[in-house]
C-alpha cells in the first residue's frame, strides 16, 4: 500500500465523520466515477475512471469497517496488513464492490461487471475465442419535480438508437450463406500484432470491426450494417427520494448490434427542478415564513406548504425571528438500498418588524417602552437561538 493517499482524503471526510458521512461520501464518487458513465469517454479518461473508482472503493472498504478503521486510524497503512487491497479489483479482503453497489442504490442501479478493461459496458465480452459485441449505451436525462420525487414515478423517455434491421433480422444479409467468416482474423474478431519484433499485441480487427464476419450482397435496407436508425419511446419507472445525479440503468435498451451481439443499456440520469419555495438538503425539506410582529407576540396560525398539500400549523406567543419548527415525516423518502424512513420538514419563521407607524401606534407602543415584559429576558431557549444567530453573522 506505499504511496496510496490518504482514505479520508480520498473521500474527502474527517477523521471524525460518521458511518453515513463516509457512505454519502463514497456514494458521490461511485456515482461519478462508475464505469457506466464513461463507456463513451476516451482510453484515457476510461483509465482515470478506472483509477478513481478502484481508489474510493478501496478506501471505502477499509473506512466502513469498524476493525480495519480502528487499525488504520492507529496504525496506518501498517495496522492493515494485507487486508487494505493488493488482492486486485473486487477483492480488498472480504469486500465487493457487487454488494456495496447495491448496498449503495438497491436493484434499481447498475452493477459492476468487471474493472479490467471495463468489461461489459460498451467493449464488449469474449466467449471463448470469439468477441461477443455489446451495443453502445445510450445516456439521457429526466427531470423531477420534488412532488414526484417524493412518491416516485413513471416517466416515458424518447430516444433515437440502432435497432436490428427487420428485413435481414440484424445479419446483413438476406441469405444466411452470404455471411461469412473474416478471413483477417479467422471469425475471433482481434488481429495479432507484433511490436518490436518479438512482442505480440492484439487489436480489433479492420476488416469486421471485432464482429468475426464479414458480408456479401449487403442487405439494401440497412447496407450490410444489420442495423436502422429508429426512434423510441421506454417507460422507466422512478423510485421514490431520488437525487440529482444519480443514474439508473434500463438494461438492454440502448443501441444494438448485429445479429449476434447484445444490446447496449440506457442510463438515465437524474435532474431535479428546484422548488418555488422549499429547499432540499437529503431527505429533509426547509421552509423559511415571514409572519407579523402581531403573531410573533401574540401567537397565531399560518399555512405551511407540504408535498401533499397545505398544512395549518400554529405560532406560540413570543416566538422569536429565527425561530425552527420540526414537522416530522413531511419531508421526502430515502432511496431504497440507501438508509431508511422519511425525512422531516423544517420551518423557520421570520419576524417582520414595520417601519412606518401611524401616530396612535407609535403612541401605544411608546407606553409599552418602559414595560418590563418588553426589556430582554432571555431564557435559555431564547439564549440558543440567539447564540446560533450570533454564530451566523
């Protein structure tokens, strides 16, 4: 383990952070870094990809067990032995990345097929000695509002993607007899390369492009490709307490391939509209509400915007500008596989103080000056509150 960074810094934790922080941590970067985002990117930021992704998982493999933190906290990189990684992508002692992944997201998002290469997204898997071709993915966004975040929905996505011709049923050809195999590379799809005179290399093939055939008297709708541009319409169904940014994978809606490959996935990342007057930090929501001064003295009522409706809530006399109220589960459900139970809603009221006075309120307010109940007497609630504001300044 010489030379790797620090776990935490990895991360981008404290020392000091909590189970859920270093799990919402590792959470962010799994969802940049995933292999499913990347699959159209370049070798080398295939490879960064890579890097970045193997880095967290192996510092969120050791910050998420009790014992190895224990070790490591006290000791190190030397308190874990060979439990820390070394046992190559996949392993680090007893962790996968399979059960983390769902762990993190539940059923709902993509796995991990492999890290050499990154297997399975886009590159396509080998079976024996032939290459089996997997489709490009295909990313595209949807767009949330929290009412439908917080109940989940079902959201109908147009895309544009290769489907298998109709008329050749994705061969190319007509005639089962006009396809035949490359004679490049011998039906395996890779050409053998030799560099620096002794050094063999593999690279896909220039004739059949990886397919392993190659074909004759093309089929006219398609042009040999097995493939028609077309464009359709997939129903994705949205679990409830999504966020921005996260991804989900429709398996095997993204482009195809010609007969005899697999198709590509679509990945569907999440966007969220910003509400007209709450903000969302997790589960929970937050909502500011200017009332009078009247109100804030002498107590009141005010209508409080939820998810599912309005709520009537009441203002205790002498409440201060500042001042928090809890609705509990009136927030937005957790994501399903990522912790549990649903969010509360927060609100905060804001005293509105007038600048202008008619001669009779000044008046009366004037003989309320020197009143003892209008001279600061702070209880220790009050004293917190203006403590915190103090903090915030």
């Amino acid at each position: 383990m010489a030379g790797k960074r620090d776990f935490y810094e990895v991360l981008g934790v404290d020392r000091n952070a909590s189970p859920d922080q270093i799990k919402s941590a590792f959470r962010k970067l799994v969802l940049k870094w995933h292999p499913d985002k990347w699959v159209n990117a370049s070798e080398e930021e295939k490879k960064t990809a890579a890097d970045k992704f193997k880095e967290a998982s192996e510092a969120y493999s050791v910050l998420s067990d009790p014992d190895k933190k224990a070790r490591y906290d006290r000791f190190g990189e030397a308190g874990l032995g060979g439990d820390g990684g070394g046992a190559g992508f996949g392993g680090f002692g007893d962790f996968n990345i399979n059960d983390v992944l769902r762990d993190l997201f539940g059923g709902a998002f993509g796995g991990f097929s492999g890290f050499e290469g990154f297997g399975g997204f886009g590159g396509g898997q080998r079976s024996g000695q032939r290459r089996v071709v997997k489709g490009r993915d295909i990313l595209t966004r949807v767009y949330l509002t929290l009412e439908e975040i917080a109940t989940g929905v079902e959201k109908e996505v147009t895309i544009e993607r290769n489907e298998r011709c109709p008329d050749c049923g994705g061969k190319g050809t007509k005639n089962e007899s006009d396809v035949q195999t490359c004679p490049v590379c011998n039906g395996s799809g890779q050409e053998q390369r030799v560099m620096n005179g002794f050094m063999y290399t593999y690279t896909t093939c220039s004739r059949c492009h990886g397919e392993g055939t190659v074909v004759k008297n093309p089929c006219r709708s398609c042009s040999g490709t097995g493939l028609v541009r077309k464009r359709a319409t997939i129903k994705v169904k949205i679990p409830a307490g999504v966020e921005s940014g996260m991804q989900l994978t429709i398996k095997g809606e993204g482009h195809a391939t010609k007969a005899g490959g697999i198709n590509g996935d679509l990945l569907v990342v999440i966007e969220e509209r910003e509400h007209p007057v709450l903000r969302r930090e997790g589960k929970n929501l937050f909502y500011s509400v200017v009332i009078p001064v009247t109100d804030a003295l002498l107590g009141g009522k005010v209508s409080v915007p939820c998810l599912d409706g309005n709520y009537t809530i009441d203002v205790e006399p002498g409440t201060q500008s500042g001042s928090v109220v809890r609705l509990r589960g009136r927030g937005l459900p957790a994501v399903k596989g990522y912790g549990s139970g649903v969010g509360d809603l927060y609100v905060k009221f804001l005293v509105w103080i007038p600048k202008k006075l008619k001669s009779s309120e000044r008046s009366a307010i004037e003989a309320m000056r020197d009143s003892s109940s209008f001279k600061p007497d702070l209880s220790r609630d009050d004293k917190n509150l203006f403590d915190k504001m103090k903090e915030n300044f």
